[in-house]
C-alpha cells in the first residue's frame, strides 16, 4: 500500500542527475493521482500513469482554459488573456481556431514540405561545417531548424529570421523571466506589424491565408491571428529544436544503436519514435483545472481543483513500456503520448516527425565521423525551462 506524505512533495519535482527523470516520478506513477505543492503554495493532483494520463487527456471536464482562478500556472509571469489561443480553450471554441491551421500540419502537406526542410538542414550544416575546432551543434543546426521552417510557413522574412528565433527561445526560459516578459512583448509586437503588411499584400505564405480567409471574412479578429500564429511559431520551434538536440546526442552516446541505423536506415521512425518517448520533453507544462468533478484512477478531483498531467511518467509506465528506463528502438512505441492525446492532439506531430528525419539524416550523413567534443556527461542541459531540452550539443568531426 502506498501512503501519501502528510505534506505534498514540491512541484516541479527534483531531479538527482539532468538527464534522468524525478526518482519521485517512479513512486508516484505506482499509485493514484496524489498532491503535489505548486511553488506559489496550493496543492495540485498530479497525473501520471499511463492510463491515467490518457483518461485525463481526453476528458472535456479537465479544462485548459489559463484564466481559471486556480490555474496551475507553470510560467513565471501572468499569462494574459488568449495569450495562447486555442492551446488554452476548450471546445467547441477550440475546435473553431483548430480547423483553421489543421489542414496545414496533415501528413500530406508535410510530405510537400520535405524538399524545404532538406533544404534548410543542408544549408546549416555547410553553414557549420565551415567552422573550426568545436562547434555547438544545437545552436548551429537543431535550434534554428524547426525555427527556419515554421517561419518560413508562416511568411517571417529571412531577414528578421535572427531576431525572431532569439526572442521565441527567451519566451520558454523561465530562468530569466523579465527576458521572458519583454520577448513575449517584442515577438507579439512584431507579428501584429507582420500581420498589417500581409493583409495589404498576401503572398503564399500560412499567415497570409489566414489574414484573407478569416480576418477579412470576419471570422477572426486582428488580435486573436497574432495569438494563433505565436503560439503556433513559438511551439514549432523549441520542442523540435530540443527533441532533435537531444536525438542526435542520444546516437552519438550510443554507437550501438547509431551502427545499427546506419546499417539499415529503414529504422528510422522506429528511432524518432523512441527518442519521443524516453526523453518526453514536455516535462511539467501539461495542466488543467477541472471544470466539474470526476474520478481518476479511483482519485475524486473536485470541481476546481488543479491538476498537472505528466506525459513524461506515462511514458516510462513500466506495464505500457517494459525496461522503460532503456532506450530501445525495437519496442512497441505505439501507445507514447508524447504528442499529446484527445481534443488537443498537436496539430503539428507530423511535422516534428519529418524535421526529426530530416535533421538525423543529414547530419549523420554529412558527417560520417561525428563525435560529442565532451564526455556525455558534461554536455549540459535545461531543466529549469518549460521545454526539456539541451543547453549545448559540443560536437567534432
């Protein structure tokens, strides 16, 4: 039998090594959704085995609305009102915002969008390869990338593209939050001047089929397509950034698998499949307040109550994943929620996967010979940001 500690454990919970999860992860996903102490002092259910997760996900009572006055807030600052369009409302408003950018992310028009990403992974790494000594791949290669790709999606020119990525990485460090705060202001400022020109000149760009498809129909107003198109830039780009920093890291700490790979390149979605499940970076940034009461796991969360849904526990849930501390790329990866589940599936898993191919590919193909330039254990890694990720990738070739 598992007994709750009289006083909740701290949330987000400790890590004893950077690169592996909470060791209170394990205790807590052996029972029921237990409480956990958020940093502003209330108490929050935490979610985290596996068919809990799912159930949690896909329930319409577990609100995602942020303006909720007991909101687990996992930022450092206030989240604004629709800061974060449909990622924070719930049907049938959501589905509304949903169907205007889904038809963008399916895997049809991803499989067009290859030849561009291919293109931008290359022009990086020549780009990169022209440098001496130690190179920081991350900040050369896997950062900008995903970046690169979604703006251009979007019509950011190539100009403003240095600009633009610095402020989308500053919005998700919570380590400094008033660089935080003033690149949220500056990259919202920007997308509305953005906006203005397109609507006077469409090209063929996502954000120019917005502005003429929805905006000018009135169907969407002049603020609320400056809050889908951020949180849309904002979230293709540092997820797949750090998933693909940490994938190549990952071959390179194990030549086993790398050799495997290279020996049969076919086992390439089996690999990003499993890089998405072990290392599940969204690591505490999937909340909700319940909007009526229900049961979870044999759990009663009352109308109100916080909750927090971790996708990193459910998946490494030892009875979905067996040896799911190992990285194992022959395993049934079928059932990871690292894509989300229910109503708010991400729209672009599609695309992260292609950039994930793209990126592995290129990289291991252009560079026969590269190697981590610091024992793995000293690369160094963000845990103190929304997005799990790496600081750094140090390589040589």
């Amino acid at each position: 039998m598992i007994h709750a500690p009289a006083t909740p454990m701290e949330w987000p919970l400790p890590r004893t090594c950077p690169m592996s999860q909470p060791p209170a992860l394990a205790e807590y996903r052996d029972g029921p959704p237990r409480e956990v102490r958020l940093p502003d002092g209330r108490d929050a259910w935490l979610i985290t085995r596996h068919a809990d997760v799912r159930q949690a996900l896909a329930d319409p009572r577990l609100s995602v609305d942020d303006q909720h006055p007991n909101w687990p807030n996992r930022l450092l600052f206030p989240v604004p009102a629709r800061a974060v369009s449909f990622w924070r409302m719930d049907p049938p408003e959501h589905d509304v915002y949903r169907r205007m950018v889904a038809p963008e992310f399916t895997a049809r028009r991803t499989r067009i969008l290859r030849p561009l990403i291919e293109s931008v992974a290359d022009e990086l790494l020549d780009e990169m390869t022209g440098r001496t000594g130690p190179v920081d791949l991350h900040s050369a290669s896997s950062l900008p990338l995903p970046c690169i790709v979604i703006a251009r999606m979007f019509g950011v020119p190539d100009e403003d593209m240095n600009e633009f990525k610095a402020n989308t990485s500053a919005i998700l460090n919570q380590a400094e939050p008033e660089k935080a705060i003033e690149a949220f202001i500056a990259t919202t400022e920007y997308l509305a001047r953005l906006a203005e020109v397109r609507a006077g000149e469409p090209r063929d760009d996502l954000l120019s089929r917005l502005t003429v498809d929805y905006v000018r129909t009135g169907r969407l107003s002049g603020e609320d397509l400056v809050a889908l198109v951020r949180l849309m830039l904002i979230a293709g780009h540092e997820t797949t950034a750090n998933q693909i920093a940490l994938g190549i890291f990952t071959l390179l700490d194990r030549p086993d698998v790398l050799a495997e790979l290279r020996a049969d390149p076919g086992l390439l979605p089996n690999v990003v499949d499993e890089l998405l499940r072990y290392w599940s970076i969204a690591q505490d940034n999937v909340v909700r307040v319940a909007a009526g009461e229900l049961t979870i796991g044999g759990t009663r969360i009352a109308d109100g109550d916080a909750v927090i849904i971790s996708v990193p526990g459910a998946n490494h849930d030892e009875t979905v994943f067996a040896a799911a501390a190992d990285f194992d790329i022959h395993r049934d990866n079928s059932h990871h929620l690292a894509f989300g589940h229910g109503t708010h599936f991400c729209p672009g898993g599609p695309l992260a996967r292609m950039e994930l191919e793209v990126a592995i590919s290129a990289v291991f193909r252009r560079l026969p010979g590269l190697r981590l330039a610091v024992p793995s254990e000293e690369v160094p890694v963000s845990t103190d940001t929304l997005v799990y990720g790496l600081k750094s990738l140090p390589v040589v070739w």
